[in-house]
C-alpha cells in the first residue's frame, strides 16, 4: 500500500518472523499451546515461514491470522537491526525480541497518525501530526538501546491529545446524534437500529455485537473490541482508527464497506451480495485554533 500507511503494513518476506518467537501466547480460542515469549513457534519453519499459514484457523490459531505488527517486523529486521537474523547472530535475539514489542507501539501509533492525517487537509493541526509522525520514524528507526529506552506511555498520551483533537473535528461533522459511548459494555447487543454515525465507541465492548448493515461514518472506533461482532453490510469505511486486527476478530462480508487502507479478511463470508462502493469520507479542513 501507499501513501499514509507506506510502511505499516506487515511484510513478512522482509522479517526474520519475530511475531512468531519473540511473543507469548496461551492456549486459548486463539492460539491452539502454549507458548513463551522468546520460543519458536512448533510451527515455525526455518526459513521463517509458517507450516500451516493456510491452515491457521482451522487449526487453531484465529490469533494469528488477527494479529497486525504495523510493519514493526520488517522494521526492526531491516532497519534496527540492519538484517542481521538472530539465527545466524544469536547473540543478538533477546534484544530483538526486545526491541520488536516496542517498535510495534510506535508502529500503532504512527498508523492512528496516518488515519488522522488522512481526514485533516491544512492547518496547525496536520502540522503538528506530521511533526509527531516524523519523530516517532525517527525513534523506531534509531539503534537499538535508543529504541528499547524510548517512553512509550508518554508518546502514546502525547498522539492521543492529537487524536482526541481530530476524533471531535470528524465527529462534529456527521450527522444524526452522535452517541457518546465511549467504554460502553455492548456485548452481544443488537445496534441495527441504532444511529452510530459519529458515535464515540473508543473502548468499547462491542464483543458479539449484532452490527449488520449499521452505518458507521465518523464513529470512533479506536481501541473498541470487535471479537465476533457481525459487520455485515456495516459501513465502516469512514470511521475513524479502525486496524486491521480489529477488522480481523470480527465477521463480515462482500457487503461490508472498509476505509481503503484495510484489506477484507479472508475468513469474511461472500454475504448477499457484491463489495461495498460506499466512498470513504473525505478530508476536513482542520480550524485555525484547536
């Protein structure tokens, strides 16, 4: 992909399979064993590729096939580490293990960022997402002890002030009520006739959540959970920081419209029809004053 999001999306060719050693995972509806951060995944080949990588969900694995590092696994591969695999450079593997988690925040981070810009087109506002988008390349580029020391926690509550900031700007502009359901325990809840244009749904627990053919332009998605909600026909594609592992819990269809950055995941049922055409919101002009 380009644009925005060039170099957030996960190129697996480019990295030395560091979601696949470096994190743990419980057996689980996920993940099919147990297994330890810094362990190779049974599945693991040595060439970095998966055994089963067709066969994930079936399984076992749905985690897996959810899963989105951003791009922090070629990151941190070829750039950190400037192609050294912790195979042939053994000595090198626990700082790398290390260092991946943290260049995934960044990596998370700097795709909210990319959202954002997307939907402001001038003003202080892009200015200073770009400026902020530019200092976390630089850190996730950086040497490794610089990387792994970065404060994580404050950079993340430095982007969400610029978040909170565009989410209310995009907000303001969509139609209808606007629900303000910011942490809201919605699971298994039917929404269809509920008006989520605009909604703010940061956090919340959308778990099994009946959205079918639901119109979510403008809503704030970031950091709700998605596992089982039914998007069919939903129209997500000008909501706003929606991720891929999101998108990935939750079920939908050819029906269900994406923001262009996100792919259609492949367990997705074919629905009742073709793709949505539903054109993603466009950019707003950011106001002079915040």
């Amino acid at each position: 992909m380009t644009g925005p999001v060039t170099g957030l999306v996960a190129d697996c060719s480019r990295c030395f399979a560091l979601c696949c050693v470096a994190l743990p995972f419980s057996a689980s509806a996920d993940f099919a064993f147990d297994k330890g951060a810094g362990d190779p995944c049974r599945n693991l080949r040595a060439d970095s590729t998966c055994g089963i990588h067709a066969r994930l969900r079936p399984e076992g694995f749905p985690g897996c096939t959810a899963y989105d590092c951003f791009g922090a696994g070629q990151q941190t591969s070829q750039v950190v580490f400037a192609g050294q695999d912790w195979r042939s450079a053994p000595r090198t593997a626990r700082t790398m293990f290390e260092v991946f988690p943290v260049v995934r925040q960044l990596h998370e981070l700097r795709w909210y960022l990319a959202q954002a810009r997307a939907r402001i087109q001038t003003g202080p506002s892009l200015r200073e997402l770009e400026a902020l988008d530019g200092r976390l390349r630089s850190i996730a580029s950086g040497p490794p002890a610089a990387v792994g020391a970065c404060d994580t926690a404050a950079l993340r509550s430095e982007v969400d002030v610029l978040l909170v900031g565009v989410s209310e700007l995009v907000r303001r502009a969509a139609p209808g009520a606007r629900a303000d359901l910011r942490g809201a325990d919605l699971m298994g809840r039917d929404l269809r006739r509920r008006d989520l244009r605009g909604a703010h749904l940061r956090g919340a627990y959308l778990i099994g959540a009946d959205l079918r053919s639901v119109d979510l332009d403008g809503a704030d998605l970031l950091g709700a959970d998605l596992r089982g909600a039914d998007l069919a026909g939903a129209r997500l594609s000008g909501s706003l920081f929606l991720t891929r592992g999101q998108v990935g819990t939750a079920d939908g269809d050819l029906t269900t419209s994406l923001p262009p950055e996100l792919d259609r995941p492949g367990h997705w049922g074919a629905g009742r029809g073709t793709a949505s055409s539903t054109p993603a919101s466009r950019p707003l002009t950011a106001p002079k004053d915040r």
